[in-house]
C-alpha cells in the first residue's frame, strides 16, 4: 500500500516511519526544504529514542522517502494522512490553516480515488471543512473525482511514540463510508493479526476522543495537584493518599502523581481548543477551565516555596541550580514546561540559574538564549548552588551521589517538583528537602 503523510513533525515522523516498518510504501512530504534535505541525509529533527534507527532501516529498505512536492506523489498513494501543525490562536481555538492548505492542494490536483486522513490534533467539524475545501477545488477544475475523509487521531506518548505506535492501547478510526473503513482496514491488518483494538466510529466521536481523552488526564493530574496542596496544609501525605485511591479499580494508578504541573506539545493545547469548542457552542466547560487554572498555578508552586525556605530574605544574586528542562523525561520538548515559567521568575527576582538536562539544553538555549547558565552534568549545576529545583523526573536524577552534591552547593537545600526522592535520605545527609503534598 502506497501512502502519503504530509508533515513531518513529531506525528507525521512517527507515524510514517513506522507505517514503513510494518510494510508500507511510505512517502513523507513537508514544506520545509531543508528539513527534507536533512532527513534524506539521515538528520532526524526531534529526539524520540529509537527513531534515528528506525528511520535509516526503512530508509534503506526504500519504504520510506521523502519530499517537498505533494503533487508529485499524489497519483501513486490510496491514502494522504495530513498531520500538519494545528498550533492554537491567540484565543486557544486551534488554527486550522496548514490543515485547509493540505486540503486545497490535494483538490486542486487530485486524479483518482483516495482516502484523506486528518492525523493532526483537531476540533469537531473539522473533517467537514477538510471535505468542503477538496470540493470547491474540484469544482473549480470542473471535474468529480471520488475521495473520503476520515479522522485517524493519534495517542502518542512523547518519549514512548515508537511502542505506542507498534503496540497500541487502541487505534480510533472515524469513516464516513465502507469503502474508507476496507481501505484503512488493510491498512491497519498487520495490528489486527496482533489483536489490538482498532474501533471504528463516526467521524465527529473520533475527533472529539481524542481531545476527552488528553483532557481527562491533564484533569486526574491537575486534581491531584490540587490535592497535593491541601495534603500540606492538613498534614497529610498525598503519596500515601494516591496509594489509597489508586488502589479502587475505577480510579485506577495512572496519572495520579503530584508535581509542579503539566507542559508539553498537547495537554495544555488541547484542554484550550476544548473549552473553545464548548464556548463556540454555546456551552461552558467549568470543569476544565479550572483544571486550566490549577495547572498554570502549580507551574510556580517551586518559586513560592523557594521564597518560604528564605523566609523573607531576598532572591537577588542567589545561584539555583535546576535538574531538567524539558517538559517530560526522554523528549527534548520545552513548550508549556514547567522549566520555562520558573526560568522567568527566578531571572526577575535577580538569581542566577544554573541548569542541566541529558537532551533538552540546546532547546533551552534556542528558546531563551544565554541568560542561564548551562552545565555539563547535574553535579556541576550544583556548584556553590543556594537551592536545588528538581523540574524533570529523568533516571539520571534518582540516584545522586548526595555526599558529594552536599559539599559542592553553598546551602542544602533541594525542592523536589516531581516527588522522586526520599526524605530521609536527604535528611541524614544534612538537607533541607521540600517536595509536593507533603
């Protein structure tokens, strides 16, 4: 099967590498000529373990090319998956843009029957304009060319894409007709042999899985934060009290852990465009807008702590040292991080950061330049340090040698932000140790 993927972000990558792996002819288009010219040269753009590899083994087994010329490939493909950025506008709806340009190119050349597959991240009604943009193109060169539309949502995890993608906890595919469901059945046959779940729905339902789904676990992580906060004011340990809920097989153990708030590339993109769908419809998501809130809230709940281990004292000429950048672990992606937002508050209170993260510190230097310092490991970012800030739960971090870090920071004091280290180790070794929710 010959397919087309337009976009080669994070999505579009991964998803055509591995549709290649598994069989198919895959071509990845993007407007990016130097992009392209760097992935034909073997340059991957974004860090995901594994994918380097799996990009230069398709590469050389010729499932996998890439190009700037949509128009090119167009003839040869039965489907074209558009997984175009859909970054959000100014009032949190998505902008559909790149979506509806991949949508007029393809009207404005189609010739044959083929299955047009949205993969971005989009609001409900989206797949109608998609349709009503390849048809007034059609129109215009006066000619029907038969052609589906269909919603194919991605649920990758940053840092895990590759298994996500080869071993799925379910693949939700939105059809409008039997013959756009046969020809993505074929296409999703080898997951099929493997028994994953491949649901197909109606289109609008697969549109909006995808944005309840990232808004149901940016809910479970900003409630816990929110009960995180109120452990520490009742003298509980949200640690324990997550054990006690997570325990009930409808609550369930995942996305139950405290921490200095949610970032990254979908969770606050996506609860935004949802509660701007729901306003555009004339209804009020109250239950997101203050998951919202509780999240930009705890992005500076480090700072505020760091403010009370000073008790009044000025911030001005402090060293802080800060152990991850990146949003999550195992990605270099900063959009939304925690990193950024305290960044900016330890900068305007006059201190000097010093920072480490294993991939992320290129990023951070294209973001905010030379205004940090950036260290070669994170004992050196600790060097006559008044404050440790752990903002990323990478491996790395877990288990330092705390001897050594003690005698190198001017003052031991660290402030967990993902709750990844043990009191009283820290304790024994002559720390002043704050975390979350506790």
């Amino acid at each position: 099967m010959n397919i087309a993927i337009v976009g080669t972000g994070y999505v579009g990558l991964v998803s055509g590498t591995c549709f290649a792996d598994t069989g198919a002819n895959v071509t990845c288009v993007d407007v990016d000529a130097g992009k392209i010219e760097r992935l034909k040269n073997g340059e991957i753009p974004i860090y995901e373990p594994g994918l380097d590899e799996l990009v230069k083994k398709n590469v050389a087994a010729g499932r996998l090319k890439f190009t700037t010329d949509l128009t090119a490939v167009l003839d040869d493909v039965q489907i074209v998956f558009s997984a175009v950025g859909t970054p959000p506008d100014e009032d949190g709806s998505a902008d559909l843009k790149y979506v509806l340009q991949v949508a007029r190119t393809i009207g404005q050349n189609l010739n044959h029957y083929v299955v047009v597959v949205t993969k971005s991240t989009v609001p409900v009604g989206t797949a109608r304009k998609v349709r009503k943009a390849i048809e007034e193109e059609l129109a215009k060169r006066g000619v029907d060319v038969p052609f589906d539309v269909a919603s194919n949502p991605e649920f990758l995890k940053e840092g895990n894409a590759i298994k996500d993608f080869m071993s799925p906890d379910r693949v939700v595919v939105g059809v409008e007709s039997e013959q756009a469901k046969k020809v993505l059945t074929k296409l999703y046959k080898p997951f099929l042999i493997n028994n994953f779940r491949v649901i197909f729905m109606d289109i609008p339902s697969a549109e909006m899985t995808k944005y309840a789904a990232n808004s149901m676990l940016a809910t479970r992580i900003s409630f816990m934060n929110d009960i995180a906060n109120l452990c520490e004011r009742v003298g509980a340990d949200v640690n324990m009290v997550r054990a006690g809920i997570g325990a009930d097989t409808r609550i369930g153990r995942k996305f139950l852990y405290a921490g200095c708030g949610y970032g990254g590339s979908c969770f606050p993109k996506d609860v935004k465009a949802l509660i701007k769908t729901a306003d555009q419809n004339g209804y009020s998501m109250e239950v997101l807008k203050a998951v919202e809130r509780v999240n930009e809230r705890q992005k500076s709940i480090l700072f505020d702590k760091l403010k009370r281990a000073f008790d009044g004292e000025s911030l001005e000429g402090k060293t802080i040292a800060l152990w991850g950048l990146s949003f999550k672990p195992e990605t270099d992606d900063m959009r939304e991080s925690t990193a950024l937002v305290m960044i900016g508050l330890l900068l305007e209170a006059g201190c000097t950061v010093r920072a480490y993260d294993p991939v992320a510190m290129a990023e951070c230097k294209r973001r905010i330049g030379d205004s940090i310092s950036y260290c070669r490991d994170m004992y050196d970012a600790v060097l006559e340090a008044d404050a440790l800030l752990l903002l990323t739960e990478w491996k790395e971090f877990r288990l330092p040698t705390w001897g050594v870090i003690r005698k190198a920071m001017r003052r031991p004091l660290v402030i967990d932000g993902r709750n990844i280290f043990d009191s009283e180790e820290l304790e024994e070794n002559g720390f002043e140790y704050h975390c979350i929710g506790k």
